[in-house]
C-alpha cells in the first residue's frame, strides 16, 4: 500500500500511527498480564515489572536480532509507556520496514501462543484444563497432531528433554492422487552433495501429516502449516520443506529450542529456584492428599458417613473424616505439619472440607469404574443384571450390574467369571418400555456396545421377564444373542412360597412361628425371660420375599423345642397382661401338639434343602450347567423323600416327642362332612387314621406341589443347557452329535440385520463362531484335555494355560459365552444390601453421584485397592501446589 503524500518525509510515526502501536501492545501485554504468576509468587519482591518483563523473554523468546544493552532497556521502556517509544522512530521506508512488521508480528503470535495456557484454569474447558498438566503424568503422545493447542511451559519442557519423536511407520497410507509421505524427505542433500538429517521433520500416524518440531513446540511461526495443523501436501512437499528450513522463523525456533534444551540439561532455567519450590510444596501436598484419599477409602469401604454437625478441627462433633484426620496428626509427621499450618494460619485452604471430600470421593470412585469398564471391554462379552428396590428417601432405586469373563490375558486378572457393580439409577417408572430406554442410555454412556450383549438376568417381575413388553423381550427384538435367564433363587423361593399355602397345616405351623416371635418381641421382660432359657439359635421374623429367615426360624424350635416350651410357660405364669397369657399358653400347647412336631421336622429338612440349593446358586462363578445340576438334585431327593421320607419325619418327631414329654400320637379330631352340591358328586371317603390323613393331605401334597413348579420354572435355563451343555460333555460324545449340537450353536449365535444402503436392501450377518471349526477343535481336544476337566469354568482355564486359546479359538469364545449367561441376581440383591448401609435416615438427602461413588467404592473394595491412584492425585496436587505463596 502506498504512503499517502503528506507522510513523505515524515521522519516520526504519526498519531495515528502511534495509537494503533499503543492498541496492539496493550492488547498483547493484558495477554501476558500474570504469565508467570502460576510458576511463583512475590509479595514483598523489589524486582520491577520491567526487570520480570525482561526474564519472561528471555525463556519465552530467543533474541530476534542483535541488539544492544540501550536498546534492549528502550524496548523494555516501550513496553511501560508506549506514547515514547524510540524503537519505532527507526523505522524507515521500503524493505526494511517490511522485514520489521514480520519479525514483530511473528513475536506477537509467539507470544499470544506461548502464554495464553496461563490465564487462569478455571476459565478453560475441562479439555483445556487437562492440557496443563498432561506433562506431569508423563502422557503426551508422540503424535504431534494430539499435542495441545496450547503448549504450557512445563510441556514444552518435558517435549524439550524427550527430543523429537522418531518416525516408525513403514508402510504410509496414500492419498487420493496416490501419493504418500516418505521419509526419504527426513533427509536434505547439500550442495556439495552431503546428505544430513532433518531431526525437526515429524509425521503424526493419526493425521497423515508432517510438522516442524522446533516451530511446533515454541508456537512460532505459526502462519506455516508446518507449525500449526499440519503439512500433506506430498506433491510439493520438496519446495515446501525448502522453504521453511530456510526462513527466518524456522531457524529462531531451532536455536531458541537448543539454547532451552542446553539451559534444561545444566538446570539453568529461569523459573529452577521457584520450579523447586513449587516441586518440594507440591510433594509436601501429594502426601498429604495420599492420606486423605486413604481416609476416603477407608470411610467407603465401611460404609460410613463423613461429615458431622459441626467441620471445625477440633470438636467432638466433626465427624469421621475430620475424626481420622487428627487421629492421625498425633502420629504422622506429614498429617501432624498440616495441621500446624493450618492451626497457625499459614495456609488458607486447608483441604479438609465437605468440597474436597466430594472431589476425592468423585475421582476414587470415577477411576474405579473406568477400571471395571475397561475389564468388561477387553472381555467383549458381557451380561447385564438388573433389579429394583425403593430406598430411604422413597425412591426407585435400580442396580445395574454387569457380569463378564476374562481371557486371562493380563496377569493382575486371572481367567475367570466376575460380575461388578456399575451404579444406581433412579427410576420414576417401573414399566418394561421405560426401564429398557433407561438401560440403553446407561449403556451408550459407559461406551458399551448394545450388540455384545450375551446374556440378561433379572428376578420374575412381569415388567421384566415378559414375552410381549418386557425388558428382556424388548432386548431380544434388538440383539437376538441376549440370552434371558430369569433367577434361579428368585424361582425357589416362588416355589416355597407356592409349597406353603397348599394345605392348612402348613398355613398353620408358620402363622406360629411368627406369633411366637411377636410374643417374645413385643416386650423386653418377656424377651430377657427367652433369652434366659433359649440362649443358641434365635427366632426370627418371617419375610414373603427371604425364605431364610423361615429357614432360620424352624432350625431354631427344631433344635431347641424344650426350652422355648419352658419360656412360654414362665411367660404365661409372670406376665400380667392377658392378651400375653393367652396367647403364651395356646402356643406352649401347640408345641406339645404331635402334629406341630411332626410338621416342624418336616419343614425343617425341606426347607434345609431348598436353602442349601439357593446359597450354592448365589456364587458369581455359577454357571448354568451347575445350576440345571443343583435342580436336578433337588427333583431327586423329592422325589425320594416323597417315597420314603415320612418315616424318617415320624423318627425325628419322635425324639423331640419323648424331650417334651408327648405321647407320640396323632390327635384324632371329629370328621367334617362336605355338602355335596349336586346329586351326582360322590361322597368323600374319610380318613380314618389321622396319620394318614396328614401324610395324604400335607406331606404328600406339599412335595407334589413342589415337583410341579420346578419344572416350568427352570425351563428357559434348561434350553440353555441343552444349546451349549455339550462343550462339557464333548468328551463321551459321537462326531455326529458335536456336529449337530455345533450347528445349533452356530445357529443361536448368529445375527442378521437388514440395512438399507441406496435404496438396496441387504443382510448384514454377524457370526460368533464357526459351527465347523467348533467340531474339528472338540474332537481333537477329546485325547488331550483331561477327564476332570467337566464343567465350564475348568475348560476355561485350560485354554488359557500357556495360551492355549490360540489354538481352540472358536471353543474359546464359545465357553466364554455361557459362561456369561448368568444364573441368579444375586449380585444386584447384595448391592441393595449396601444401599442400606451407605443410604440411612441421616443420609437421605444423598445425591446420587455421591451415592453411586460411595457405592462403588464399597462394593468393589477389592478394585480399588488394586488401583495406582498416584497418577490420578498428580495433576490435582500440581494445581494446588500453584495457590501457595513462596
């Protein structure tokens, strides 16, 4: 642009000139205001602005052209009041002047781009924030093109120390003309016809892209793509490459990188002294915060609140948290200085608020669950298990937890079945159309993908099992793989629940029990008086739902009958009320009945079964073959016991007959005649020997009632078996039958989906395994596995001794896959357990991030006790390191 007639001759800058000189340095010193004030901090320092101003550049900037000692103060005077500049009263006209406003427009960008990465952290994104500090962690990618936008100082040194990355790609992906990067262009032949390196040349694998290392790191030169988003322009890239080695910009930053390189070796830099005093205070914090994040753990794992009514140091009312704290200050040096300068005003953030308990608790937790995804990501396959309660607060409460099996290829994780809690959910709705949208989001927001769904357990609810609209149904429509098992447990105490009110005696045994109780219970005389004679097993109060406690309940009369008898009677001879006596008296009465006694040895062994069944089904390594094993024993000793049982009742009976002082006979009361409705109903034949009686219309009838619901409700876990139960039992079978039994599985383990691509319709199939394969790798496994080897999770584990898996790989994910199909909830009924621990009447205003935190953490112990949490606590220690005044 040409200079208008009246400035010809001008020898100082004009007004306006001047003004726009004063716009752009003001504009560029508020950018650098506080550049260095995260590395140190001087209240009482006599060093002036212009003296910091003068440091700042001589390790952000190299020098740009020698200058002498007067022009340097000049410039540094400018920089304070710009209305008297003598710097820009040299300037002159022509090329000169054109050379001048490139250096000093390169340095502007440099400068926007060195120190914009020390405004204030709070101000930044959360991704911006954890470029701070990606140094620190030691995390930076030897891809340039993932480097941060903003390159801080730490990180420029920390890339400074690790030189330029080396190029290993081989092999260079092309573009659309067929040309690629090769590292032929690493290389620069001089004139004479040497060839010497070019060390600043590096390519980024994920950009298909080279960039300049020297200009990259310190932001200069950033109008070059080679400095900013890259080069790969292969055509050119010859001249280009020319070009840049051989700018003015290019060359600054080599030396300017060597001068930083060379002062970091002999530790010279202008911010050591305050860097070592921030390092030693940020150590100081890092063991401080080692120890708050113990006590976090220690606090969750326990299940214990953290804050008390008052959150001062020193009261008797602070809480746990604040409690442990200066429980360990009167032993630990670290935790003893803390709270020394905290006492004596030194610091002003102590750290030991209910804000920071909530960010540790937030970080502990948080790493424990990317953990546990990580696990279930790498085994690929997965289950899903859901169930629902209601909490403190009178909200729906839904658990998701997750079941997988490991390959066994990371040594700290052994080959295996593991089921781990994920979180609570709050549902406002319980039907099967909203839980299964709420389950997909859940899903897509822990990254887990919906088609590897191999299995899904919930309990007999009909918003979850049904066929038509329920949640397992709703998920079948979506990925056919997901094989729905409905709880094992859950069946069993159905079918005890169905047992019990099949004939009036049974009715009538438990209405005792939980009346005896209700005696006992309801008045503290009379239950020191129970104690005082029954003083083994308790008894307990009944529950529809947990047939444990019923269980519990018949063990203790069963073995103690004489002494609750004798508690009975001292309870009807002392008490003074008259309701209690009565009722004291009916019951010792009944005890001594020979039909109670008969019915109570009767349930008791039962009961013992069905109990024993359901705690064996309740491990997180059951699979479905041990479970159709656990039934079908079950189905036997029925039936069994059916035959042949009554007189082993009758025996026990006896015994607790002649303890009690009772004639070992049925009471024969008088014969009820049914009125016949219509004339041609035959008339009842009534028992005449009332031990009959009870075996035909109870014994006989409650163990009928119970062969008839084992059977349908254990049919879907018995399809399971028959589809994948011959990978245990390959050993003893015919070719012709694995052949078959594989195809089937190939069959059940295939999805087809249509898609629609332009208006053309066509299949996608998605295969687990090869049908084939499967059969060719059992039948020569048959001579090498061994004969014990019967059940899955034996399979499992021989495959991945000395990586065997390689070689059986369709076998391989075959086990794994029934392996995932689960065969209880337990795991979601026992973090219900959990939620009444964490979330009492104290705590129920509980948000549910802590919530789910705090649950996490107590109920995948085990995890997080195995986690490096150093790495994690190293960027939160560096920010707080920066508040601190030196």
């Amino acid at each position: 642009m040409g200079k208008r007639s009246r400035d010809i001759g001008r020898k100082y800058p004009s007004g306006s000139k001047k003004r726009a000189i004063y716009k752009a340095k003001a504009v560029e010193r508020q950018k650098q205001k506080d550049a260095l004030s995260k590395y140190f901090s001087r209240p009482d320092s006599t060093v002036e602005p212009e003296e910091l101003s003068e440091d700042a550049d001589m390790v952000e900037n190299s020098p740009v052209e020698h200058t002498t000692q007067t022009e340097n103060d000049s410039s540094d005077k400018e920089f304070e009041e710009p209305n008297q500049s003598e710097e820009d009263t040299q300037a002159s006209h022509g090329e000169e002047k054109t050379t001048k406003r490139a250096v000093t427009d390169a340095e502007g960008t440099e400068g926007q781009e060195c120190f914009s990465d020390n405004k204030d952290v709070s101000v930044l994104d959360p991704e911006q924030k954890g470029n701070f500090n990606s140094a620190d962690q030691m995390e930076i990618s030897d891809d340039p093109a993932t480097w941060p936008e903003y390159i801080s100082q730490r990180i420029r040194e920390y890339l400074v120390k690790q030189g330029p990355p080396k190029i290993i790609v081989e092999d260079f992906p092309k573009n659309k003309i067929g040309k690629h990067f090769s590292k032929f262009h690493c290389k620069r032949k001089l004139s004479n016809g040497e060839i010497v390196p070019r060390p600043w040349v590096i390519y980024s694998v994920s950009a298909d892209k080279i960039f300049c290392y020297y200009c990259k790191i310190l932001c200069n030169n950033v109008t070059s793509s080679l400095a900013s988003n890259g080069f790969n322009d292969w055509s050119n890239i010859h001249t280009r490459l020319s070009e840049h080695e051989n700018s003015k910009g290019h060359l600054q930053a080599m030396l300017s990188c060597c001068d930083l390189q060379q002062r970091l070796s002999a530790e010279k830099t202008i911010d050591s002294i305050q860097q070592k005093l921030i390092d030693k205070e940020a150590k100081l914090w890092y063991q401080v915060f080692e120890r708050l994040v113990a006590v976090v753990q220690l606090l969750a794992e326990r299940n214990l609140s953290f804050r008390g009514s008052d959150e001062r140091l020193g009261t008797s009312h602070n809480g746990n948290f604040l409690g442990v704290i200066e429980l360990l200050g009167k032993f630990d040096p670290v935790i003893q200085e803390h709270l020394r300068r905290i006492k004596n005003e030194e610091i002003h953030d102590h750290y030991l608020g209910k804000n920071i308990q909530n960010e540790l608790i937030s970080i502990v937790g948080n790493a424990v669950k990317r953990e546990i995804i990580a696990r279930i990501k790498a085994a690929k396959y997965f289950t899903i298990i859901l169930d629902c309660t209601s909490d403190i607060s009178h909200q729906e409460q839904m658990s998701l937890t997750i079941r997988y099996v490991a390959d066994g290829v990371s040594p700290s994780i052994p080959a295996g079945v593991y089921e781990h809690f994920i979180k609570f959910i709050v549902v406002e709705s319980s039907t099967g159309e909203y839980l299964y949208n709420i389950l997909l989001s859940e899903l897509k927001d822990l990254g887990l993908d919906v088609a590897n769904i191999r299995g899904q357990g919930y309990d007999n609810g009909a918003n979850m099992k049904g066929n038509i609209s329920g949640v397992q149904a709703r998920l079948l429509k979506t990925n056919p793989r997901a094989f729905f098992t409905p709880c094992a447990c859950h069946n069993y105490n159905l079918i005890l629940g169905d047992m019990a009110k099949t004939c009036p005696d049974a009715m009538s045994f438990f209405g005792a029990l939980q009346c005896i109780y209700a005696l006992f219970s309801a008045s503290t005389k009379r239950w020191t008086i129970f104690r005082k004679h029954v003083t083994g097993l308790s008894v307990k109060p009944l529950c529809e739902t947990r047939w444990e406690c019923r269980m519990q309940s018949v063990k203790a009369l069963r073995y103690q009958a004489g002494e609750f008898y004798d508690a009975l009677v001292e309870v009807e001879e002392t008490t003074d009320d008259s309701q209690a006596k009565h009722e004291a008296k009916s019951l010792a009465f009944q005890i001594r009945d020979y039909k109670f006694l008969v019915s109570l040895v009767f349930w008791h062994d039962l009961l013992f079964q069905v109990n024993f069944v359901s705690k064996e089904l309740q491990s997180d390594t059951m699979d479905i073959s041990a479970g159709i094993s656990s039934f079908e024993k079950l189905c036997n000793w029925l039936k069994m016991y059916r035959e042949k049982g009554f007189q082993e009742v009758l025996t026990g009976a006896n015994e607790l007959a002649k303890d009690l002082d009772v004639t070992p006979v049925f009471q024969t009361k008088r014969l009820h005649k049914r009125k016949k409705q219509f004339e041609y109903e035959s008339a009842d034949e009534p028992f005449s020997d009332p031990k009959e009686a009870y075996r035909v219309q109870c014994f006989n009838q409650v163990l009928d009632k119970a062969l008839q619901s084992l059977e349908p409700r254990f049919e879907q876990l018995q399809k399971h078996e028959s589809l994948f139960g011959f990978l245990c039992k390959f050993k003893n079978l015919p070719k012709d039958t694995i052949r078959k039994a594989a195809a089937d599985l190939e069959l059940a383990l295939t999805d087809v989906k249509l898609v629609q691509e332009n208006e053309q319709v066509s299949t996608v199939k998605s295969v687990d395994i090869n049908g084939y394969m499967l059969c060719e790798e059992l039948e020569a496994l048959k001579p090498i596995i061994s004969s014990d080897c019967t059940n899955p999770l034996k399979i499992l584990q021989f495959l991945t001794y000395n990586n065997r898996s390689t070689g059986f790989p369709n076998l391989f994910i075959a086990i794994r896959i029934f392996l995932t199909i689960p065969v209880t909830v337990a795991s979601g009924e026992r973090s219900f357990s959990k939620l009444n621990l964490i979330k009492t009447y104290l705590r129920s205003t509980m948000q549910e991030d802590r919530l789910n935190n705090l649950a996490i953490m107590s109920i995948e112990c085990e995890v997080m006790k195995s986690l490096e949490l150093g790495n994690l606590l190293k960027d939160f220690v560096r920010q707080k390191a920066r508040k601190i005044k030196f």
